[in-house]
C-alpha cells in the first residue's frame, strides 16, 4: 500500500484483514508517512501481526518497489483519482481497493483486481485471501491491469484527453 498515514487512507482496516489471515503466507509493505503511522504502528503491534509489516517510510524509489510486490492495496474511505492505483497498474499488479471516488475509472472488478465495499472488513480480507492463495489469478490480473494501463492511462493519453477537454470547452458558445 502506498499512502499517506492520515484518516482517508483507513491502513486500519488493511490491518485489521490481515490479522484474520495469519495462517497464509504474506508481509505487507506500507510506503508512506504522516500522523497516523504511530497508530498504525500500535495496531498492528495489538493484532500481533508487527513481524510481518514493514513501515518503510515516504520512499522515491516506489516503482522499484512495487515491481517486487505481488498485489497492491487501498483501502480509502475516500478519493478522487488514487495515481498509485496506476502506479500498481503500470507494475503488473492486480488492485484490491475501495470503491469510493474514481476507483473504478481504473480497476475493472474481478478483471484488473477487486473492488470492495469502502470499510467492508470481511469483503476485503476475501478478496485477499483469494490473491494470496492463487498466483494464476494475481499474474491474470496483473496482466489484465497493465494492458488497462497501458491503453488508457499513459501521460501522453492522459495529456490528449486532457487537451481534448479544454478545445472541447474553448470552442463552445457561450450565450
């Protein structure tokens, strides 16, 4: 997960999936600062899961990083256009993330990763669970993102639709 540790971003919930997962194989890595990460940090020592969470801090190196992930997370309460959701894309990995804001602009449920109810506990830990236990499908998915990514969300084509939205908006009358 890569997020800052404020309210929005719920790394809460994360914490709370992953402590009912304690028998599957798996660490998490959560990139980012801010005035949750003490918090965060206590809750993940209470759900005696603080082994296998590794806070390592705001980071430039976040594509290297995520290339060596095998599923990206976020749990937002709420967003507008997550840009690590791309950064995931970009990387070949499938998304699990909360339905809330533009989301699902990028993630295509069940095709580029999982949509899950925002706070939604059990939905969450579900649809980890199932990228855990199935590397076909966390390798599907991954792909299926990518090319998403790659269709769609490159800066250049970013920056034409962009474009097209302003000549879009200069050409039109206004009485």
């Amino acid at each position: 997960m890569v997020a800052r540790f404020a309210v929005p971003k719920n790394h809460g919930l994360l914490l709370q999936a992953l402590a009912g997962l304690q028998e599957r194989p798996w660490e998490v890595e959560l990139i980012g600062d801010g005035p949750l990460q003490s918090f965060a940090e206590e809750q993940a020592i209470r759900l005696g899961i603080r082994n296998r969470v590794h806070f390592v801090g705001a980071r430039t190196d976040v594509a290297e990083r995520l290339a060596q992930a095998h599923i990206f997370v976020l749990t937002s309460n709420y967003e507008a256009f997550p840009l690590s959701i791309l950064e995931a894309m970009r990387a070949g990995l499938p998304v699990v993330a909360s339905n809330v804001g533009g989301v699902a602009e990028a993630v295509i449920d069940g095709e580029t990763g999982f949509l899950v109810p925002r706070g939604d506990l059990q939905a969450l830990r579900s649809r980890l669970a199932q990228l855990i236990d199935n590397p076909q499908l966390r390798r599907q998915m991954g792909m299926a993102g990518r090319a998403r990514y790659e269709a769609h969300f490159t800066l250049e084509q970013m920056l034409d639709k962009i474009l097209a939205v302003y000549e879009k908006v200069l050409k039109t009358k206004v009485s």
